[in-house]
C-alpha cells in the first residue's frame, strides 16, 4: 500500500517529534530543534511541510 501525502497539520507536531527523536537517537537532539527553528522562522512555508501517512497505522504504537 502506498501512503498518501497530506500537508502537515498542526495535530501531526507531536508525532513528527516523537518519530524524529526515534530515527535520531544517537544525537544530541538537534534534529528536533532544527525542525522547530525552521517552523517558527519567517521563512518557513507551510504549503511545503508534507506527512505521508498510512491508514493501518497508528501513532499510538510508539
């Protein structure tokens, strides 16, 4: 199955967290603070933040 893509929303802040604090957990967490410097600069676009998500899954899990 195939995910579908979505722009972000603001209920997917946590989750995105969450998984990046998974993939990167042998860094000093900077990840997701350079997610969160890039969300609150002026510069940032919205538009361009994109989730791909699957319907069997479940954030839940994690």
């Amino acid at each position: 199955m195939l995910p579908r893509i979505r722009p972000e929303r603001a209920s997917d802040v946590d989750a995105i967290a969450r998984i990046t604090r998974l993939a990167f957990d042998q860094t000093r967490g900077e990840e997701g603070e350079m997610i969160a410097r890039i969300r609150a600069s002026a510069d940032f676009i919205p538009e361009l933040s994109l989730v791909a998500c699957w319907t069997t899954f479940r954030w839940a899990t994690f």
